[in-house]
C-alpha cells in the first residue's frame, strides 16, 4: 500500500493543531512492544522484517521503550532502523524504569519473554539520564523526537502514586524539559493507561503529547472524555495506543482472548461480539474500525499498532486505509456501542 494511505492528514477541518514541538506524525505509527517479546519470542530476523516491512509500506513513525523486552525492542529497532537515514523517521521511548540483569529467575508475569534481564522504576533524574543515554545507544541514535515518562499513575503504583506523582512534577518531568531544551528530544509527555493521572500532571506541567494505551478506543471511550477534551484545550496531542484493546479486537474473525494485558471476562467478549457481528453484517472487518476510529477525534495525532511481523504490518497498513461505510458508524452508535459524543469517521 502507498505511504500516502497512512501519512497525516491534519488539514481536515477541526483536527488538532499540531503545536510546533511536536513532529509531524502518520495516521499509523510502529508499536514495538511485540519486537520486543511481548507474551511470546519473536526470531531476531523476524522482528527485523517487521520493521523493514513498515519501512517499506510507508510508516515513519516507530514507537519502543526500555522497558520492551527489557531492552530488547530498542535495539532490535536500532539495528533494522540503521538501514535508513536519521531525519527521514521519527522515534518515541520512555522512561522511569532502568534495565538491569536480573538477579534471579523472573516469573514472567510482566508479559516478557526475556531471560537475564529486569526492568525496575527509577523516576529520578539520574536514573532518567542514565535511562535516556542507554536509549540512545541501543537505538543508534543521538535523539529520540518524543520522549514519554511511563507508567506513572494509581494503576501501577496503588498505595505509592502520591509520591510517584510528585517526583513526575518536581524532577521526572523537569528533567525531560532540560533534555528537550538541550535538542535530546524534541517533545516530552506522558505514556500510560489511564485517565486519571492526565488529568493530575497536564494542569501543572506542560506537556506535547500524552501517548494512551487502551483508554480511547473502538471497544471504550468512556475513560477518556475528560482528558480528551482537555488535551483540546491545552493543545496536547493525542497517540492512541493499543487500538485492539490487547488483542481483544485483533483478529479478523472472533474476539481475542485477552483485554487490558490479562484474560478477557465472558462480558467483556460477549460485548465484542457485538462488534463483531456489527461490522460482519458490513462487510468491515473489526481491525479496520479499531484502527480507524480514534483518528477521526480532534486531539488523535497517530494511532500507535503493536506488530511483530511482515504480515501484521500488512495487515494494519490495509485496516488504516481500507474503505468504511458511514452506516456502519451509525449503526454502533444506535446499537449503544460508541458513546453519544464520540467523534465517528
């Protein structure tokens, strides 16, 4: 498929205002979670031509993080992303955990099939400079455009978030502002799965973009309104990740088996059935919709797909540009499945 089925398009009417910090972004960005061993292994030549297939199919934006594969991710993406010159693709990591050998056997319950190797938070400044320079070396870079601090919130840290925020607003976050204005990055924000810390860290420091995992999706938006609209206000974009709810809405013909990183409730896949049968008696397959739904909101700058091979990169590149009827968008909305105010393509 030609790149310019995935290339942005912010020039519709009412879409976001890409602040100038911001690099421009595709409608479709390499996730690289799965590269880096995400719930199975990926051969080391497949995950390569992974991300030589995105190459090749036009996507220009490549997402990763330390914490992928322990890693692993980053550098596989290092080395197959050498082939090509440096300003001609933009790149997003994290930061807030440092990787480290493990000290003992891990129990895998963090998804990653990686032995050897451990991923422990560290949202101080000098863990996020140490974090940031190992980046750098495993990507083969001496930039990285967007720089997210991960997983801060109530929903990873319980008990501990109080202090966890604090250190974000008084020293993570001043950090990656020091780094942005040094040319080390060209955007700073957040990467996380929920709503709530958005709207705690974005009125008190003042962030490009917030990448949000699983929260504004096909399968739910009702975790979302507020700092969707928010992030209008403040002109902060958007990167929709995880589209497929974890798989849940991934495969062409029945609801996956897992939701929000963990085995899906008979509830759950009862309603994506619903989605299912909705987009079957269209003719759509559901992969489409997911991909394509997020980007019709004012505030999405890119929708960010996990993929671990050529034929998931096929997959995507055709989902994102295949053709939707309105009717079908009318249809889920009607039938309850997409709240009253959901943008819709």
């Amino acid at each position: 498929m030609a790149q310019a089925d995935i290339r942005d398009d912010r020039s519709k009417p009412g879409a976001w205002r890409r602040n100038a910090r911001m690099p421009r972004l595709p409608r479709l960005s390499f996730g690289g979670a799965p590269i880096g061993n995400l719930y199975a292994s990926v051969a080391e030549q497949d995950a390569l031509d992974a991300v030589e297939c995105a190459w090749r199919q036009g996507i220009r934006h490549f997402d990763t993080a330390p914490y992928y594969g322990y890693g692993l991710g980053e550098s596989r993406l290092g080395q197959a992303l050498a082939a090509w010159p440096r300003d001609s693709y933009t790149l997003s990591s994290k930061v807030g955990r440092r990787v480290l050998d493990a000290d003992r056997p891990r129990t895998r319950d963090d998804g990653f099939a990686v032995e050897g190797r451990q991923a422990v938070f560290d949202y101080s400044r000098d863990g996020i400079l140490r974090s940031v320079e190992a980046s750098l070396q495993r990507l083969r870079t001496d930039h990285i455009d967007i720089l997210l601090l991960h997983d801060i919130g109530a929903l990873t840290h319980g008990e501990r978030h109080a202090a966890v925020l604090r250190q974000a607003l008084d020293e993570s976050l001043p950090t990656l502002a020091e780094l942005r204005d040094q040319g080390v990055c060209r955007a700073i924000g957040l990467g996380v799965n929920e709503e709530a810390v958005c709207l705690e860290v974005m009125p008190a420091f003042e962030l490009d973009t917030i990448m949000l995992a699983g929260r504004y999706t096909l399968f739910e938006q009702h975790d979302s309104v507020r700092v969707m609209a928010l992030a209008i206000r403040r002109n902060v974009a958007v990167m929709v990740a995880g589209p497929y709810n974890s798989g849940l809405l991934g495969a062409p013909g029945t609801p996956g088996h897992t939701y929000n990183y963990a085995p899906a409730g008979a509830t759950v896949r009862a309603r994506a059935q619903r989605f299912y049968d909705i987009c079957a008696r269209h003719g759509v397959e559901v992969g489409a919709a997911a991909l394509q739904f997020p980007l019709a909101h004012p505030a999405v700058a890119t929708v960010v797909c996990g993929l671990r091979s050529p034929a998931e990169v096929d997959s995507a590149v055709q989902r994102v540009g295949a053709p939707i009827p309105a009717a079908l968008w009318r249809q889920l909305r009607e039938d309850g499945l997409l709240d009253a105010g959901a943008a819709a393509p």
